[in-house]
C-alpha cells in the first residue's frame, strides 16, 4: 500500500478517543482534507536516512494530530467560519469542545512519541509546539500593526517552520540518524516557503480552491510578506485604513490587495519561498541519493507550485 493511504488510514485509527463527540470533532476535521504534507516528510526522511519509511508513519501521524491540534485552537482563536472548504469545527461544535479536542489530540500526539519515539523527539516536539503558541501569541498581538519583515519570520518560522524542522528532525532520528539539526533546519526553510506560499494565496489564490475566502489576512489586520516587501510603494493612509481599522471598507481591502499584486509584492514573495526551497535543496545534498530523498524534492516543489 502506499505510503499516503497508510498514513490515511492510521489517522482515523490511532485517535481512538473514549468520548464519541472527540471522535466525532477530531474526525470533522481529519476527514475535512489536508494534504497529510507533515507526516509524509516524517517518513520520507526516514527512508532517507536509511530507515523503512513505514516504521516512521506514528510519529507522522502524532505530528499531524499536532497540526490538526494547531488548527481547531486556531479556529477558535480567530474566530474562523470555514476551513477546507466548509464551516469550520468552531461553529460546528462551539468553542469549547474544538478547544478540548485540540487538548485531546495534543495529548495523544505527546503519548504516541513516548510510545513509538523517545526523549529526543518528544523534547524537539514539544520545544516546536512552545514556538507554535508563542508565535500565534505574537501575531495576535500584533494585529492592527504594521509590522516588519524580522517580525514576520519570527511569527511564520514559530507557527509553520517549527513544525515542518520537528517533522523532519523525527523521521531521521527514528532511522537511528542522530545529527538530527540538519534535517531540522531543511524543515524549517520548508515551512517558510510553505508559509510564505499561503501568505501569497490570501493575496491572489482561487478561494473555491482553498476552500476559505482570500484577503482574510487584510481583513483580519494582519500583515504579511507580500504587503511588507512592497510597503514603501504603497500610500501609507491606505495601508493604515485596512490595517488599523476593526472593520475595514471591502473596498479598501481590495484597493489594497490589488496594488500590492500590481507593485510585484506578491511575485516578490513567490521568489523568496523559492530562494527558500533552494537552501533546502543545498542542504539535502549533503545527504546520499536514493528515492526518499527524491520524494522529500518533489514535496518542496510542490509546496512552492500549490495552488490550495
Ligand atoms: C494557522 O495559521 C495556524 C497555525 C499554523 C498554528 C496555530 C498554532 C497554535 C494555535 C498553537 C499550538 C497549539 C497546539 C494545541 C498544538 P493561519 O491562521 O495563518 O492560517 P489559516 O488561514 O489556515 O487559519
Ligand atoms: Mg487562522
């Protein structure tokens, strides 16, 4: 069977929660899609590095139940109507159980490391999720600021990159790879082309097929890479009515989205999760050729050419 039907399979599986409405909240938002990228690169990795990949598909599933985690919290933090193409579990199942299945899931992630890991992976794990809500805690203060590009990578790099590194790093180290901070950093500047990538979707992607309205950043009042490496070509009232206002003119934001489209911001962003995905190329070269790691470069292209 293929290695993403396995992982498929698993993630319904594994959760196995003794409360039906966990299952039924954890299995909304599993069932809801997902491009299960994370669990792949866990166990891409560790064929890589010379392991069976298939011995490596719990701990991929542990790091997406974290991710899965991430996302429901997420919902309810930002107040969010729909993901993956319908309402999202908030307002499914109210805020309360999305944030005690999230718990759940989290918990069930930390207790498969322990049982199909050990301390190393469940120390890089854990660090990865305390850089997760930190930086959520850091963009959500920031909300209604204009931030600058260092601001920005420390959001994105704690939110995304953190987990893709941990993704990485795990896989090797179930191989019996031990350098383990190499893997970790090919992840991170996997996580920042991703994110970066999602970052430019809110700016021109095809909202049927992201399944979530675009310019929810603007919206919100959120800067990101796009507006940032164009901010000086743009009027700063403008950027400010958007930005700093509760509930900015739909005008306004789409005045804003399309000069920052027009100024090249957006192409500006593309070519950095491109200069991103190339590092990472450099640094996989380091490791021998086989078919795991020709795998882990077809995964980076797609992160960088993905349309949803
Ligand atoms: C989505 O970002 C959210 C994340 C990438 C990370 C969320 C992290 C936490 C809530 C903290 C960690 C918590 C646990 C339980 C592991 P986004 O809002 O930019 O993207 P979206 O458009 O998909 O919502
Ligand atoms: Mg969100």
């Amino acid at each position: 069977m293929k290695l993403l039907e396995l992982i498929e399979e698993k993630l319904l599986e594994e959760l196995d929660p003794k409360v039906k409405l966990v299952l039924e909240t954890g299995r909304y938002l599993i069932e809801g899609g997902g491009k299960r990228i994370r669990p792949l690169i866990t166990s891409l990795s560790c064929g890589m590095c010379g392991g069976d990949p298939e011995d490596a598909i719990p701990l991929g599933i542990g790091i997406e139940y974290i991710h899965a985690a991430s996302l429901l919290h997420d919902d309810v933090v930002d107040g969010a109507e729909s993901r993956r193409g319908k309402p999202s579990a908030n307002l499914v199942f109210g805020n309360g159980i999305t944030v005690l299945t999230g718990d759940f899931m989290y918990a069930k992630a930390l207790n498969i490391f322990a049982t199909h890991g050990d301390i190393i992976m469940i120390k890089i794990v854990s660090k990865s999720v305390m850089e997760m809500a930190q930086a959520q805690v850091l963009e959500l203060s920031n909300i209604g600021e204009i931030i600058d590009s260092d601001t920005y990578f420390k959001i994105i790099d704690g939110k995304t990159s953190s987990l893709f590194g941990a993704s990485m790093a795990v896989g090797g180290l179930k191989a019996g790879y031990e350098d383990w901070t190499t893997l970790y950093e090919i992840g991170i500047r996997i996580g920042r082309a991703f994110q970066i990538i999602d970052d430019v979707l809110d700016y021109e992607g095809n909202p049927e097929k992201l399944g979530k309205p675009i310019s929810n950043d603007l919206r919100e009042g959120k800067v990101t890479y796009p507006l940032i490496s164009v901010m000086d070509k743009i009027p700063n009232d403008l950027i400010r009515e958007v930005i700093e206002e509760i509930n900015p003119d739909p005008r306004k934001i789409e005045e804003l989205r399309n000069l920052v489209i027009e100024k090249g911001g957006t192409v500006k962003a593309r070519n950095l999760a491109k200069e991103e995905v190339n590092k990472a190329r450099r640094l996989l070269e380091t490791f021998p050729d086989n078919i795991y790691k020709d795998e882990v470069v077809s995964i980076i292209e797609f992160v960088i050419g993905r349309e949803l």
